[in-house]
C-alpha cells in the first residue's frame, strides 16, 4: 500500500471549515484513499473514500487532485465533537492482496476550539 | 444491532500468563481484523480472518494466536503475556472488500506487568 503523509497537528475554530490535508504521491491506479477518525479511547469510524472523483457525505467533503498525488479532508463546520485524531489511508479495493486491511499512520490530530 | 463489542474492556496480566479476547459481529460479516494501537502511534495489524473457519497472518503477529470457528466470533489469543504486549487492542470487521467501511470495536485495554 502506497505511503502517506498527513501534518502532525492542526487547529480549527468552532463553526468553520477543518481542511485536512495528506500527501499520498506513490498511490498506484487501483487504490482508494480513505478517511478515518479516532476520538479519544474509542475505535476508529470511518468518514469517507474515493478514488479519482471528489466525494460527499453527510460527515465530509473528500478531494483529490487530478493526478491523485494528494487529496484533502473537509469538515464544512467543525464542531468540538469533531476534536479527533484523522487518518488518510490508502488501501486496495476488491481484488486486492490487501484483504481489506487499513494501515494506519500517525494521522492529524485535530482540535477544534471555541 | 450491537455492531463490534469486544470483551473484556480491560485487563491485567502478569508475564507469562494466557488470556483471550473476543470480538463478536452482529451484523453478518465475513471480514474480521486484529489491530493493536500502541501510545501515540496508529493502528497495526496482528491478524485477520476472510471468513468463517479461515486466519491470516498481519503485520505483527508474534506472540498471538486467533480463531474464526464461528461467523460473528474471532478470538484473539496469547499464550504467554510479555510487557511488551502491553496495548489497546481493537477488533474490526467489513461485509465484504466491495464494501470499504470498516466497523471498529471499542477496544480492549490490556497491560502486561
């Protein structure tokens, strides 16, 4: 699975957008980047995927550039409920060797103030 | 639905001790993973299984053991407890690889002493 790069630590103000970048320049043609978060002490939820197209959801906004080497996480308006640890994983779909395994990174974590 | 529980919540062990942890899907799926979260760093791999009665090999499985005899169960084992075991560990499982969310337990805080 292709490396990928996410800053250490980021800050959002309550109520306005959290863009999260990540850095993903060895993805290859058949991997999806996928977006998880992990609140303090709890399992990881999963926020969003994509493959080429930018994806919405009722979480997020997910877009990738044109030639995939990186792509970038929104929260339209972060809340402090939102204060998490992000991961951008990529990962192969069906068909894969991968069997579906994530592997996670460090991510970003995120802290949103009043 | 319950969705991911795993059991216990928490746990200590002394070195050399044996325990299992269950993890139990209600939700019929055929994919279930170990991962273990060591502080400040993010999930590994330890095991995984693709189906009922099947165990794969991840990224770090010395020192554990799994079993998949029944469908919504997999069991993570370990046989002789070191410190360096000392860990959260989290179950996880998908319907299928066409379907990319992975449902995550709540973990299991284990510490080794």
């Amino acid at each position: 699975d292709a490396k990928t790069t996410q800053p250490t630590s980021m800050d959002c103000a309550e109520g306005r957008a959290a863009n999260l970048p990540c850095n993903h320049s060895t993805i290859s043609g058949n991997e999806y980047v996928y977006w998880y978060r992990q609140i303090h002490s709890q399992g990881p939820q999963y926020i969003i995927h994509g493959l080429k197209n930018n994806e919405t959801n009722e979480m997020a906004s997910l877009i990738i550039t044109e030639d995939r080497k990186s792509s970038t996480l929104i929260l339209p308006h972060a809340t402090l409920r939102d204060t998490a640890v992000y991961y951008c994983i990529v990962s192969e779909n069906a068909g894969g060797t991968s069997y579906g395994k994530l592997t996670f990174g460090q991510g970003t974590i995120l802290t949103v103030h009043p | 639905n319950a969705g991911v529980t795993q059991t216990p919540k928490f746990r200590v062990l002394k070195t050399g001790q044996s325990m299992t942890l269950l993890c139990a899907q209600d939700m019929n799926h055929e994919y279930m993973y170990w991962y273990r979260q060591d502080p400040g760093m993010g999930l590994r791999l330890i095991h995984y299984s693709v189906g009922e009665g099947t165990t794969a090999k991840g990224e770090v499985p010395d020192g554990y053991n799994v079993s998949r005899l029944k469908k919504q169960n997999f069991l993570l084992g370990l046989e002789s407890a070191a410190p360096s075991q000392t860990s959260v560990y989290f179950c996880a499982s998908n319907r299928a690889l066409l379907v990319p969310e992975q449902y995550f337990g709540p973990g299991t805080r284990l510490t080794v002493t």
